[in-house]
C-alpha cells in the first residue's frame, strides 16, 4: 500500500490493518441507533467483514522474497487471532474477576455438586461408548 511519501508493507501493512479494524469497529460501535449500540462487538464485525472481503489485499502485502514468492499470511493472521484471544480473556477476567471469586465463595458447595455430576455423566457416557462400540 503506497500513501503518497509512505509505502507500508509485510509486517507494517499488517499492523496497519489490525489497528484500522479496531479503530473503525470501535468507532462503529459507539453509534447508537434508538438506544441499541454494539460497543465493543463493533470491532468484531468490522474484523469478519475486513477478513471476507480483503484477505487477497492482505495476502499480497505479506509476501517474503520476489521471484519465489511465500506468502507468511496464515502464521501471521495466526499472531493476530491469539493476541486478539488473549485481549478477550483478560478483559473478560477483570470485568468478572471479582464477582466470579465471590459467586464461588458463597456457592462453593453447588458448583462442587454440579462439577461431579458433570464428571460422572462423562465417565458414563465414555463407558457406554466402549461397551457399545466393543460390539
């Protein structure tokens, strides 16, 4: 991609794009239409709809080399969907951090009870499928 003086490439191309998404999904997300806003999941629309419709722009910037041509496109989209599940999990975590550790104090015995139960109907399940499929 040339911007006039700039031209951004490989890895800057890449970075580029990751911050545009968030940018434009975050700024989609703040309109609020009768009352009914999409905050953060902005963000997560504008990355399927980047990633349906400019995947071969984005493929063609991330290539390494001029006559034998790799493109690094997949294990960079890989980085960038594991940094994205980190971001998630810890945002999640330090919304929910506190209340969760307070739920499992004041409901320890349920969650034991629920956890066993859940257990055994897998050990059952399992047995039953060794049992059957042995016919």
């Amino acid at each position: 991609m040339n911007l006039g003086i700039l031209s951004v490439t490989g890895v800057g191309f890449l970075t580029f794009c990751v911050l545009a998404v968030a940018v434009v999904g975050y700024l989609l997300g703040r309109i609020t239409i009768k009352g009914v806003n999409l905050g953060t999941a902005g963000v997560f629309i504008v990355a399927l709809l980047f990633g349906a419709f400019l995947f071969p722009v984005l493929e063609k910037q991330l290539v390494v080399g001029d006559v034998n041509a790799v493109s690094f496109t997949k294990e960079a989209l890989k980085i960038v969907e594991n940094l994205g599940l980190i971001f998630f999990v810890t945002s999640v975590g330090f919304i929910a951090g506190p209340r969760f550790f307070r739920n499992m104090k004041k409901n320890f015995k349920s969650y034991v009870l629920i956890g066993l139960v859940i257990i055994g109907a897998g050990a059952l399940v399992c047995v039953l499928c060794i049992v059957l499929g042995g016919r």
